[in-house]
C-alpha cells in the first residue's frame, strides 16, 4: 500500500494515471505532427498542426496541465529531431496550453462553437503569433523578413484546429473515450 500512495503523489497535478497517459499519447501527436508530418516552405517557414493535441490537453485538462503537456512537447521534439531548446519558443508553446485551457473555462461555457473559436485563436494570437515570434525574431535573426508571414498562417491554421477540435467535441465516441479517462474512480 505504501508503494501506491508514492507513485499516486508523483502524478497528483494530472488527477490520475490515465490522465497522465493522455497527455503523454497528446505529447507524441504534438511531435509527429509538428516534427515529422510539418509542410516545409522554403528554409524558414513550416506549417503544421503540431498546437492542435496541445490546444485538446489545455480544453480537455484545464490550463495547468495543457502547460506542463506543451513543454514537455516542446523540449521532448526538440531533443528528438535535433534542434535546439529556445526557452522563448518553449514559453510560447505553454502559452498555447495554458490560455487554451484558460479561456476553455471561463467562455461561453454552454456554447461549444465559440468555445472552442475563442479559446484556440487566444491561444495562437498569445503563444504563435506574439511569444514564439518574440523568441524567433531573438534567437534566429536570419528569420526575419518572412515572421510576417506567422500571421496569416496561424490565422488560417486557427480556423483548421478550431474545426477539427469542435468536430471531435462533437463526437459522441470522443467524449465517451474522454469521459473514462477524466472519470476520477477508476
């Protein structure tokens, strides 16, 4: 009994272990979507979806744990492909977590669509487009003249990531599947 309320104390911030797997399978999605399966354009501009299991954690968890899930994304997807760790760009990442989780819980909360509009475009206005730009336009000079084109991009990538997150809160095989792993006695 001893051993089980040890290993219960380390996973306290996520509620339970199966929590903690989610976030964990969220960490995987965030890496092969924004690592492996990115659209490259030119050498400085890549377009993914990589925030979208990002933005789920914050909606799904609350903003505490969309945090700790987006820098552990980051830092883990840096390491794995090679790049180096840019605490501004790792702020910006749990910026996205955070407010998607933040604004998730304190707006139309009874309204799904602007729910999740909302809560997805803060979360890119802050973290994409403000945080990570101010870490890019720092940290890699050379990117300079294309940051404009964030923009444009995380608008039109907003917009995507709010359609799939509102279909798949739509899903009722989404939600049952949520509901067992936020369900508190199992």
């Amino acid at each position: 009994m001893k051993n089980s309320s040890a290993s219960r104390s380390h996973i306290r911030v996520f509620g339970s272990i199966k929590v903690l797997v989610a976030c964990a399978l969220f960490v995987a999605m965030s890496i092969v979507l924004g690592k492996f399966l990115s659209i490259k354009i030119g050498d400085n501009i890549r377009i993914s979806f990589e925030n979208l299991s990002l933005l789920l954690s914050g909606i799904l968890f609350g903003p505490l744990i969309g945090m700790l899930t987006a820098i552990v994304a980051d830092v883990v997807g840096c390491i794995i492909y090679g790049y180096a760790i840019n605490p501004i760009i790792t702020l910006g990442a749990a910026c996205i977590g955070f407010f998607a989780g933040a604004v998730s819980s304190m707006v139309f909360k009874k309204h799904l669509l602007p729910n999740v509009i909302i809560s997805v475009f803060v979360a890119h206005i802050i973290g994409s487009m403000i945080v990570k730009t101010i870490g890019l336009y720092i940290y890699y000079p050379n990117q300079r003249p294309v940051l404009p084109w964030r923009i444009p991009i995380y608008l039109i990538t907003a917009a995507a990531e709010s359609a799939i997150i509102y279909a798949l809160l739509k899903s009722k095989a989404f939600i049952s599947q949520f509901e067992r792993v936020n369900r508190k006695n199992d």
